[in-house]
C-alpha cells in the first residue's frame, strides 16, 4: 500500500536527516531518554541503523507483515531511548504503524483484505485530522500570537539565511508565517472531513507542508505527506506510486526541486550548520519530486473524468479497533489539558506553556493535574570549566553548558540529577559539584563526584522523580524566550547550537 511505504521511506527520512545535521553522535547518544530505556553507545548505534534498515525494507515490501512488526518494535525503542526530546512526527507514526498491525491481525483472524486495508485508511484518515486540531488547538495561545514565537522565529531565520534584511519584509514573512499556520491547521482537517472538498484539503496539506519542509523541517513533512496519501485513489494500490502523467510530473518535478534549491536555507538553524550538507541536499530535492508526484495525483483525482469518489472506505467490523486507537492518540493529544505532559503531544512549535499556563481558550484552573514541576538552582560550586570536558561527549557539553547558567533556566528532575551525574564523569579531571536547589518549597544540597549514579545523588527527603520526558527538560527563565529548550541551547562561545 502506497501510505504503509511512503510511511517507511518518512521514518527512513527522518533519521538520514538527522544524521546529516548531527552525524555520528545522532547515532551514540542516549542522554536522559525520553521514556527511560538507557543504551549504551554501541547499543543504540545499532539500534538505529537496525531502525533504518527495516524502515527501508518496508518502503521497499509494504505488503511484508513481518516488515510492519519490525518497524513498530525498532519505533517504539528509538522512541524509549530517545534523547531528551522525541520528535512529535514519530509518536504519529507509531500509532499509524499501530493502525498497520491492527489490519494485519485483523486479516489472520479471518478478517477480508477489503476490511484490513479499510482499517488503515479509515484509521491514518482520522489519525492525520486529529494531528491538525491538536495542533490548532495549542496554538491558541499569546506567545504563538507573538511575532516572537515559533513561527515569526522560524520565519526570520528562513530571511537571514536567505539575505533578506529589509525590516518590512522580515515583519511581512513573521506575521504570514503565524497567521497561514493557524489557518492551514485549521482549515485542512475542515476540508478533509467533507467528502466534496476532501482533495481540496490533501493539495491545501501539500501546500502547508511543503512549505515546512522548504524551512528544511521534511522529516515531519514526509511523515505527514504518508498520512495525506491516504486520502488519495491510490492508497489502496500495491505498486510502486507511478504518477499519472510523466508530463505534468517532470513539469512539476523542476518546479519543485528548483523552489528546494532556491529557497531551502543553507543551515539547520542560525547557529547550527548541517554536518553533511550534501546529503541533506539529495534528501531534500526527493522530498520534492514526492510533492510532485502528490500534485500530479491530486490534479488526476480533481479533473479526471472517472474520478475515484473521495469518501472513506467502509470499514465494518474494524471500526471498534481503529476507535480504540484513535481514542488513545485524541487522549495523548488532550493531555496538556489534563496538566499530564505537553511532550509529543503535537504541541511542536506551539509555545504552549507547561507551567506557567498561556492558552487563550481554556483556563488553566481546568487542568485535572500540575505535574510540570521544575526545579530551581540557587547556587553552583566546583563545575568543571568548558575546556575541562570530554570534547567527544556532546551530551556533557549541553549539561554542562545549561547547568552553568541556573540564572537563565529551570530543570526537570530528571535532567538535572542526569546531567550533573554525566558532566562530573565527562570531566578531564577530578570534579566534585555541589548544587544547591529548591524544589517543591523546600530547598537542598546535592554533591557529586564522578562514579556517583544520578540515583544515587538524591538528597534525603528530595521526592523521587520519573524517568520520563513529559515536559521540556529545562526552562528559560525569561518570559520573551520561547517555551522550549530547543534552539535556546546554545554553547559557551554562543557560537554554536546544543540543541
């Protein structure tokens, strides 16, 4: 099926990508995983290439169920071992290949193909709608409003790195880039619900994510092209995408990769050039013969003469699966407003604030639970200096560098006993650290050394913490920063970008 191998060519994306920004490191590091699954170095470079390997083995065998299994095991490691922050697109793409699996089973109980492959599309359909509202839905909020948030930021970089300095179309490209979100986010799922405007909202998605991914942001984007492919003619097909017209998609082929060349910035972010550039440039031109093919499909599907109707197969028996399913993703995606976590909650690049709660529309008295709980450092005494560190270990790098500045940030637990555990053995010499914190009212004092077990560091009466990412492992301290460690991470120097 076209969505299952487009699905494996996106997750295959995302860690190529990656690897060009990150390199090597992208594949050794494990620094405070995500849901607490700790690899070593070695461990968890061969877990991604593994990861890789079977992502590309189902783009290539999409109808391979031992394909599926592999991917949605290998997934769901990578997701507990991920280090300090999994990517939103790879929690969406878990509960798709969740959605895969379910049809699999489905079929060997008996079940018809017709059934198991309506389970997958009716499924990823609603996966993909959900995805935009709760997206949406976090961005009603004063700092994505501001532009200073994420998207006027994303928006300024993309002029700098482009030379565009004139100050009126910097503010014209920040108040575009937060206005088109929210109407994309908003008017997409609208026009994917309504059968008649269902290919009107698959371009509309072509469109916003396209131009996500000329920012340079693809592996989400090609994640997202794999959920919109389900709402096309050809979701249903086995074979390879063959574009209707090799007219209409070598003319929009050339289109596409001369946008990619022209627009796409030369840098990941302002302080944070690409390790491989070259590559990244392959993967990014593919990215956009893939729109091409999209907009020959829809094109086909909106002016052919027997256009296939646009309404969702019948999915019959499947229903109670594919609702159990999506139960689960709408509650993962509500749970900000439950005060359980904000990360992979689709709030990428919202500024959604955990703590000091900023929606415009839903009170923050109505959180059932205040779970993000941050821990501040009144002093620091015997960190090791920024040359007294393992150059080779990144991840010494960023604790040290975020707990050498307790003026500009707030930790998580989990973070901060991490961290002060990993810089203390990183450390070219002798180090012993001693922290003084308040937490939850009360205040105390941690000393480490290094061989000391972040466990181990815990100062009598300091409540036990969860090894769980569930909100952004640090805090700016200033109300104008954006509400999110990434990209505020920055070097000593300020020269260069940590995370």
């Amino acid at each position: 099926m076209t969505v299952i191998r487009l699905l494996g060519a996106a997750l295959l994306a995302h860690e190529l990508l990656y690897l060009t920004r990150d390199g090597e490191e992208y594949l050794r590091r494990c620094f405070v995983p995500t849901l607490g699954l700790r690899l070593g170095s070695r461990a968890h470079y061969a877990l991604h290439v593994a990861f890789m390997a079977v992502c590309a083995w189902m783009a290539v065998q999409p109808s391979a169920v031992a394909a599926h299994l592999a991917v949605f095991v290998l997934l769901v490691l990578v997701i507990a071992s991920y280090s300090l922050r999994v990517s939103n697109h790879l929690v969406l793409g878990a509960f798709m290949l969740a959605a895969v699996l379910a049809a699999d089973g489905l079929r060997a109980a008996g079940g018809s193909e017709q059934q198991s492959r309506a389970l997958v599309i009716v499924s990823v359909q609603w996966l993909m709608i959900i995805t935009y509202l709760a997206a949406f839905t976090h961005k009603l909020n004063r700092s994505f409003l501001s532009l200073d948030g994420y998207a006027g930021t994303f928006a300024a970089f993309m002029c700098w790195d482009r030379g565009v300095q004139a100050p009126w179309l910097v503010q014209l490209a920040r108040r575009y880039a937060v206005v088109s979100t929210l109407v994309y986010e908003l008017g997409i799922p609208v026009l994917l619900m309504v059968p008649q405007t269902r290919y009107t909202g698959v371009l509309a998605g072509i469109v916003f994510h396209f131009g996500l991914a000329l920012l340079g942001i693809v592996n989400f984007s090609a994640v997202m092209y794999a959920g919109l492919a389900a709402f096309l003619p050809t979701a249903l097909s086995s074979s390879w995408p063959v574009p209707h017209s090799a007219t209409g998609f070598a003319v929009a082929g050339v289109v596409a990769c001369v946008m990619v060349w022209l627009i796409t910035p030369r840098r990941a972010n302002r302080q944070l050039p690409y390790r491989h550039r070259g590559v990244a440039w392959v993967i990014q031109t593919c990215f956009g013969l893939l729109t091409a093919w999209f907009v020959v499909e829809i094109v086909q599907a909106l002016t052919g003469p027997s256009a296939w109707h646009p309404g969702s197969p019948d999915a019959g028996g499947a229903w109670p699966a594919a609702a159990v399913l999506l139960a689960l993703y709408t509650v993962n995606g509500l749970a900000p407003y439950l005060g359980l976590k904000t990360e992979f909650s689709m709030t990428m690049f919202s500024n959604l604030h955990c703590k000091d709660w900023n929606h415009l529309v839903f009170p923050g008295r109505w959180r059932l639970w205040q779970l993000a709980r941050y821990l501040c450092v009144d002093s620091v005494e015997g960190l090791p200096g920024a040359d007294e560190i393992d150059r080779a270990d990144g991840a010494a790098e960023l604790a040290r560098t975020v707990l050498s500045q307790p003026q500009d940030y707030e930790y998580r637990p989990y973070f901060f006993f991490e961290a002060l555990e990993r810089v203390c053995r990183a450390a070219t010499r002798p180090a012993e650290v001693t922290v003084a914190v308040r937490y939850r009212g009360r205040s105390y004092t941690v000393t480490a050394r290094g061989g000391t077990g972040a466990e181990s560091l815990r100062p009598e009466g300091f409540p036990r913490w969860w090894r769980l990412n569930l909100f952004p492992f640090v805090l700016p301290t200033s109300t104008s920063a954006p509400h999110s460690e990434q990209g505020s991470v920055l070097s000593s120097d300020r020269e260069r970008q940590l995370f």
